[in-house]
C-alpha cells in the first residue's frame, strides 16, 4: 500500500548549493528560496550554520535569514552540528533546526572532525538545548547505504547512530544515501531493520542522491514501506564537499512526476517549479541534470 500524501523535503537552498564552487550571491538565494515557497513547497532547507570555513558557500546563513521573505504555512529548517551553530541559528530566529550524523566512522571524520561514538557528545547537548528552546529537532545519519571509504554499512550500524539520535530527542531521522549507491533492495533492508528495532516507519524520511539514477527507484521502495516524507533538491541540485563521489540529490521535479502518476498528494505546482529550476540554472550558467525538468523546459 502507498502513502496518500506526501512531504517534500526540499534541501535544494542547503544541500543543493553547500557544493557549489562560485559564491552564489544572498539575493540569488532569497529569490531561490521566495520562488520554491511560491512554487506550493511548505518545507525549505534553508541554510546552515556551520563553520564558515567549511562550506563557504553557506557562510552568509545569518543574512539569508534576516533577510528571508517567510511564506504563511512553511517551515525553514537549518542544519546545525553543535552548539556554536545552536546558538547562532537561535539568534537568528529559527524553529526547526537538524543535526547531521554519520553512521560511519570515516564519514564522521571528514564530514565533523569527530567519530561515530564521539559525534554524540557534540550533537546531544545541541539536541536537548534545541528541544529545550522549542525547536523541532530532525536527525540526518548520512552513509547508511554505503560509504565511499568503507564500502558497505552493517544496518544495525545504521540503526545504532538512528535510535541515539531519537532517543536524545530528535523527531524524525532522515536517512542518507550521500553517495547515491543504494538500490531498492538496501533501502528495504535498512528501512525493516528500523521498524524491527521498533521505530515506527512514520518517523523516517528518505534522502537520495541520485549518483547511480537509482534515486526514484529507491523512493518507490521507500513509499511501498509506509514513509511519508521524501528529500529532494529542485533541479537536482546538490552534493556533499566532503564525500567523494556525492553528486546531486534526487530531482524534486522528478519526485513530482512520480508522485503524481502514483496519484500521491505533495501540494507542489509542478510548471512553476520547473520555471524556478531553469531560472536557477541560468544562474548557476549549467543546465539542471534534471529528467523532468529537461522534458518540460522551454
Ligand atoms: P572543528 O574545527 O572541529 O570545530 O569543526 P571546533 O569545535 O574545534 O571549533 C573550532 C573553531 O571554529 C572555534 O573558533 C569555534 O568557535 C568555531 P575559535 O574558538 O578557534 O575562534 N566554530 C564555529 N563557528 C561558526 N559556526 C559553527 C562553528 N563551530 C565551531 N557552527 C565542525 C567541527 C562540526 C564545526 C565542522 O566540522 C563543520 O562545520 N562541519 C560541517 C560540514 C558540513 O556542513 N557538511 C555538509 C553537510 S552534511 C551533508 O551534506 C549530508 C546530508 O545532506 C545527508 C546526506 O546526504 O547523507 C545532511
Ligand atoms: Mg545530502
């Protein structure tokens, strides 16, 4: 049985641009961010608060939200990895933030300057402050279909870093495929070993990268066990700087199409959407990767 509605997840603003080498410039983004919103999307990953250092692109997450025109009805969540990004991200005046885990140990070193068991000594206190202020608290585990240094992940690995994460308080754990290697069949298997841990299916949201062409086929896999809330970046759009080999997120225009032909509600105007994602591609100066929006465009 299929889910009858659908949340898009949209990461496009964060995970789509975190990658891109030139600067996009804050008015670009505010445009970007005011388009998806009118385009009917209700969640926006807007930014991050991390070191400026390590993704420069996003070093301008303060002015992207003072200056953010906020939509009645939409939600702008924001990656934070500790308290520095905490506190920064509350003073900006958010209500939904993200800790982002890994369920590898390499991962946790290249992406956190951590480790699998010491990234929780950083994201626990974040968590417990962010729920103690109100905040809704979303858990990422990044790496849980496999790992461009590790090769394969043990689920039960996977479901270790997940149940922490829930456990100190998140809401919702949205699972990574960072480098786009899984298939449908691992998505399965990840998927049951959480509900056979006892994590209710409704507390799962998938997060394709499409390295492989595999993402929509991952996300039927995810639909058919019972999820309800799909990532994915407009045009396609995105990538990790610190995963070798992680190119753009699943497509939110083909998410569309898929949903719309299983005749799943998203709430998504798909014409202005694709009118936003050409738009953007101009501005980055290539084309979207995108199926649909290649198909539909002009
Ligand atoms: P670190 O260098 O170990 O940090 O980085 P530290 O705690 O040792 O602090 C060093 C200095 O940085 C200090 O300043 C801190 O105040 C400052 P000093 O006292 O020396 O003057 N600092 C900060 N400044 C501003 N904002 C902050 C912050 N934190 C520390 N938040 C850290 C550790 C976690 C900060 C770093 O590794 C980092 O920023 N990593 C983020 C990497 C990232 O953003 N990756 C992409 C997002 S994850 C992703 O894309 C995957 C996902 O899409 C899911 C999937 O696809 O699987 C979510
Ligand atoms: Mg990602």
């Amino acid at each position: 049985p299929l889910p009858t509605e659908v949340t898009i997840w949209e990461v496009g603003p964060r995970d789509g641009l975190q990658n891109e080498a030139e600067i996009v410039p804050v008015e670009v983004k505010l445009e970007f961010l005011d388009r998806l919103a009118g385009a009917g999307l209700t969640t926006l990953e807007a930014t991050s608060f991390v070191h400026p250092k390590w993704v420069p692109q996003l070093a301008d997450a303060e002015e992207v939200l003072a200056r953010l025109r906020r939509h009645d009805g939409v939600r702008y969540p924001v990656l934070v990895p500790n308290e520095r990004g905490l506190g920064r991200a509350l003073a900006a005046g958010v209500t939904h933030v993200a800790v982002f885990a890994s369920a590898t140990e390499t991962f946790a070193r290249r992406n956190l300057n951590s480790g699998l068991d010491a990234q929780f000594a950083m994201f626990e206190p974040v968590i417990g402050r962010a729920r103690e202020a109100g905040l809704d608290v979303r858990g990422y585990v990044s790496m849980c279909f496999g790992d461009p240094w590790e090769g394969a992940v043990p689920p039960e690995q996977v479901v270790a870093v997940g149940k922490r994460l829930l456990d100190a308080g998140c809401s919702q754990l949205s699972l990574g495929d960072t480098i786009g290697v899984a298939t449908a069949a691992s998505v399965e298997r990840v998927i049951d070993a959480f509900t056979e841990a006892g994590v209710a299916v409704g507390d799962l949201a998938v997060h394709f990268h499409d390295t492989y062409g595999q993402a929509l086929a991952n996300t039927l896999a995810a639909l058919r066990r019972g999820v309800t809330t799909v990532d994915s970046s407009a045009g396609g759009l995105g990538g990790c700087p610190y995963a070798e080999s992680a190119t753009g997120n699943l497509a939110t225009e083909d998410l569309v199409w898929l949903l719309d032909g299983l005749g799943i509600k998203h709430g998504v105007d798909l014409d202005a959407l694709v009118e936003t994602s050409v738009w953007m591609a101009r501005q980055l100066g290539r084309p979207s990767p995108s199926r649909v929006v290649r198909a539909l465009a002009g």
